[in-house]
C-alpha cells in the first residue's frame, strides 16, 4: 500500500465537501427551521389568546341570552301589576261615588225631618 493513498483520499474528501458546501447549506436549513419554529409559536400563541377571548365572550353572550330569557316576564308583570292598580283604583272612584251620592240621600233627608219638625 501506498502511504499517499491515505493522503489523497483526504485530500479527494476534502475537495468534495468544498465543492458542495454542504455545512453551509446545514447552517441555512437550521436558520429557516428556527424561523418557521419562531413563527409557529407566535402563532399558536396568537390561536391560543383568540381562542379564549372567543370562549370568554361566548361565555358573556350566553349568560347575557339567560338573563333575557329569565327576565322576558318581569314587563309583563309590571304591566299586569298596573292595570291591578288602575282597576282597584277606578273600582275604589265608583265606590266613593255612590258613597256620596248616599251620604247626600241621607243628609237630604235629614235636612226635611229637621225642617219637618221645626215648622
């Protein structure tokens, strides 16, 4: 054997991996993988925060629909409270006014007893 031989064969690989430039092609496939891993994340984080304010909001909008729904009645029971309120009241005028129309009856006939005995 050739002591050269194992000269040359490293020279050879040497001028091999010069030619193809193959640890700069490693660098820049690990700088574009860090960078699509950098943007991924940003990403997911931004998924991530959207996706819960979307959940919040839904939350809010859910309690909100519920709190509609157990309130729809409450305008229809002021309502039925105040038509009460004006019937009692109405109801409670008519009463007044046959009580006075009587208590005037009366104090009519009062008046002609008096009147009655003193002449």
């Amino acid at each position: 054997m050739d002591p050269n031989i194992s000269e040359k064969l490293v020279e050879s690989v040497t001028s091999i991996l010069k030619k193809t430039i193959l640890f700069e092609k490693t660098e820049r496939i690990q700088g574009i993988f860090i960078g699509l891993t950098i943007c991924t994340s940003v990403f997911g984080l931004f998924t991530m925060y959207n996706t819960y304010k979307a959940v919040i909001n839904e939350n809010k909008l859910n309690d909100l629909e519920n709190l509609i729904k157990e309130n729809a009645s409450v305008p229809k029971v002021y309502y039925k409270i105040l038509l009460d309120c004006q019937n009692s009241v109405y109801n409670m005028s008519q009463l007044q006014i046959k009580m006075d129309t009587k208590l005037q009856t009366i104090n009519d006939k009062m008046d002609g007893l008096l009147k009655n005995k003193t002449e």
